[in-house]
C-alpha cells in the first residue's frame, strides 16, 4: 500500500478520472453538509436511494455507486446523520469496502480526512485504522485536503 496526504482538490480531474473517491455518510442517506454535501450535488444520493433501499439502517458497511462515470465508495458509519461514527463502525466500513475492493478489482483510492470535520474523530486515529486495513495490499490511497 502506498499512502499519501496532500494539499488538493478531492474532485480536481487527475483524481476523478484516476481514483475511486471514498467518503463517510449516515444510513439515511442524508449527505447534507460538510464534504458529503458536495457528493450528493455529484448524484451520489440520488445513486443510493435508486439502488439500495433503506433496509440499510445499519452500520459498519459500504455501499458503492457510479455517477458521471465516478465511482464513489460510501462508508456508513453512522445510522442517522447527527450521529458520530467511531473508530470500530469505521473500521468496519473500511473492511468491508477492502473485501469489495478484491471482489471487483477496484481501482485506487482517493478520499478526505474520513471521519474527521464534522464526525469528530482525530485523524491520526483513522489513519492508523486505514493503514491498519490496507497495509499489505497494492492499493495506492490518496488524502486530499484543502
């Protein structure tokens, strides 16, 4: 695995056309503020709410979806939007996406601080859970941060 962090755009076209995107959202598909809120003006929750239903009220999953071309990995950590995530439904999250990801042959991955800003947690924690979850594979992962 190669990790990197940088200073960056998250939707600049070297990484839309290059990565897979990756963000955290609640079970009932809220994606109204923060970073989520530019994913949904993307069409990632008119994607989820076509393609899964709500029978996913839980946590610790992800769901994936394509829009414009874009495929974007969406970690539910949280049933309700107000709700916090914590290390452990993160971590959960990100194994089963590394378990899709050997499935289908995902591309790399591109994504923010997940779980940080708004969820609150600190991200020297999630980048141990990340790296934790992804090391040893060939994956290349991306953080991009304004």
């Amino acid at each position: 695995m190669t990790f990197r962090e940088e200073k960056g755009d998250l939707f600049a076209e070297e990484i839309l056309s290059n990565y897979v995107l990756c963000h955290c959202i609640s079970s009932d598909y809220a994606l109204g503020a923060g970073i989520a809120k530019a994913f949904a003006e993307m069409g990632v929750k008119k994607q989820l709410c076509e393609k899964y239903s709500k029978q996913w009220q839980g946590r610790g999953y992800c769901l994936i979806t394509e829009t414009n071309g874009v495929t974007v990995v969406n970690l539910v950590t949280k049933q309700r939007y107000f709700h916090k995530p914590t290390l452990e439904t993160l971590r959960q999250a990100l194994e089963d996406f590394r378990e899709q990801i050997f499935e289908s042959e995902l591309p790399n991955i591109a994504m923010p601080k997940i779980g940080c800003g708004l969820d609150k947690l600190l991200w020297e924690d999630v980048r141990e859970v990340i790296k934790d979850v992804f090391g040893g594979t060939d994956i290349d992962i991306i953080v991009r941060y304004l």
